[in-house]
C-alpha cells in the first residue's frame, strides 16, 4: 500500500430492495420487464413471475418471517437455481436501479474527493435471517464478486459471504437476540477492522428499519468512519455526522456497581436506581439479582475495545 492510500472496510446492511424493484417492474400476463417510461425491457420466466407475484398473498419483499415464501427463496438462494441466475442477470444488467444496496456503494465512492486514494475495500453485507433477505444478500455479494472492480471504481474489492443477524425481522420476541448478534458480528467486526487500519464505512440505507436504526448508532458509537445512507427524496448519498455519541459516565459508572449481577438491595444501598435501570431495559432481575442485559454487556466490551483503537 502506497503512502497517503487508504484500505476501506464497508459494512452494509441488506433489505429486500431487489425484490420489490422488481415486484413494481414485472407486470401483465406475459410476465414483462418494463424500465423507465414503462419501456419493455425483456420477458421473464413464469416461475420468476409468479413468485414475484403470489396471488391473494403478500408480495415477497413484503413477506412475514414465517411466511412459507421465505423458505422458497432461500432454497433458491444459491448460484446453482435458475430464478437465482435470472434474478442475477437482471440485476447486473442495472445494479443503481434494482438493489438499494448497490445504489448507495456506487454512489458513495463516485462521491469521494479525488485526494482519497482507495487501494483495498473488502465488503461485508449484514441480511436479516429471512429467506427474502439472504436471496438478496447473495445476488448483491455475486455481483460485487464477478464485477466488485468495475462496479465500486476500486482497482481491489474483496466480497464476504453475507453475514446473517439472527433475531431481527424475527418478531418482538427476538429483538434481545437481534441486538446481541449485530454487536457480535457487527460490532466486534468495525473495532477489528479498525485495529488492523481500515476505515470503517457503514451502509446503513437497506433492511429491516430497527436494524438499520441500531446498525447506525452502534457505528456512532463504536470505530466507524463514516456512515451512510441513500437519501430517498433527493436519490443522494448523505454521510450522516459523526456525532460524539456514547453511554452516559452516570449510567457507565452505575452498570459498573451492577458488575455480573448484585442483589438489588445491595445496589440501593450503593445509590442505584433500580426501577430507572429497569425501564430502561438495560438491565434485568434474575434469580433475586439485578444483572445487566447481554447486550448491554457486550456493546460495554465493544466501547472499551474501541477506546484503545488508535
């Protein structure tokens, strides 16, 4: 590496944004691709269309976590099915337009300065665990590895097979587990990364709201470089502020007196309040003691970790 070149790691979540492009662009009986302008395009085959438009059902980038048309599309999930390929081909043939996550990469590094020069970028993507989600995954890490040079500007991209967060998109039941999987695939990844000398930059415009929501502000709050996203309205790269955002130094130094786990007369004694740690859902009341949340635990590991990062 060159002096003054810089090495990029890109951590980006993915939605379903695939499906439902083309959800909005195969229309009629004879199973057309239509572009701008409601332009035919090219036919497509009828399994690819009746899957993209289920009858009496709900679309499938729209599909609940225990959907049946999940598993469908994560059977298909895989280079070697035929919808995969077709669904690849169409893709690659306009990434900007058909996958969100593709859009806002491209964007970002057309974005940059010419005085930032990029040697390395390995991409790492972040689906849900839904089939919908992992079909998307996959055809956007695909193509970032037959075309990542051409497609991101960068004369060395590196694709690794998506990273699944487990919990999120899963129901409300899950959310817990959701936050303790992007802490310890996600997190844990940008403090590596960082060590090692990349710049973190984090694609937070695709996926399931809440993911996307805490994707960001644990990038804020860990090593990240920059985060960033499609803006909507104006269809521009927006890189979002830095903002200097962390856990408060009272509540640090009163999780700090929750340790493991301390009976909740213990920490009253010491001044804690409870009920306010309680509400706030950062810790929970096991067995007659007061212990923080795991995620909590673990988003502390992450933060003091990072605190060392030069």
């Amino acid at each position: 590496m060159g002096q003054g070149e810089w090495r990029l790691a890109l951590l980006s979540t993915v939605g379903t944004s695939i499906l439902s492009n083309l959800e909005g662009s195969v229309k009629g009986e004879d199973c057309m691709l239509y572009g701008k302008g409601n332009k035919p395009i090219r036919p497509v085959s009828r399994v690819l269309c009746d899957l993209l438009n289920p009858p009496n059902k709900p679309k499938p980038s729209r599909a609940p976590p225990d959907d049946p048309i999940q598993f469908e599309f994560l059977k298909r999930a895989t280079p070697g099915d035929p919808v995969f390929r077709e669904v690849l081909e169409i893709v690659g043939s306009d990434p900007g337009r058909f996958s969100a996550e593709l859009n806002s990469m491209m964007a970002f590094f057309n974005s940059l300065p010419v005085r930032h020069s990029i040697s390395e970028v390995e991409v790492y993507l972040y689906p849900t665990d839904t089939g919908t989600a992992r079909f998307c995954a996959n055809v956007v890490y695909e193509l970032i590895r037959e075309r990542g040079v051409g497609l991101l500007g960068i004369a060395k991209v590196t694709p690794y097979e998506p990273i699944v967060v487990k919990g999120f998109g899963a129901g409300p039941t899950f959310f817990s587990e959701g936050l303790v999987e992007l802490i310890d695939k996600y997190a844990r990844l940008i403090v590596s990364k960082a060590r090692q000398g990349f710049k973190v930059v984090v694609n937070a415009t695709a996926g399931f709201k809440p993911e996307t929501t805490y994707t960001a502000l644990i990038a804020l709050m860990s090593c990240a470089w920059r985060v960033i996203y499609m803006h909507e309205s104006f269809r521009e790269i927006v890189e979002l502020p830095m903002l200097p955002i962390g856990i408060r130094q009272d509540y640090l130094g009163v999780l700090g007196k929750v340790g493991n786990g301390a009976p909740r007369y213990v920490l009253k004694q010491q001044g804690v309040d409870v009920d306010d740690l309680l509400e706030r859902g950062l810790v929970e009341e096991v067995d007659g003691l007061i212990k923080p949340r795991e995620w909590v635990r673990r988003l502390l590991e992450v933060v003091n970790e990072c605190s060392k990062v030069s």
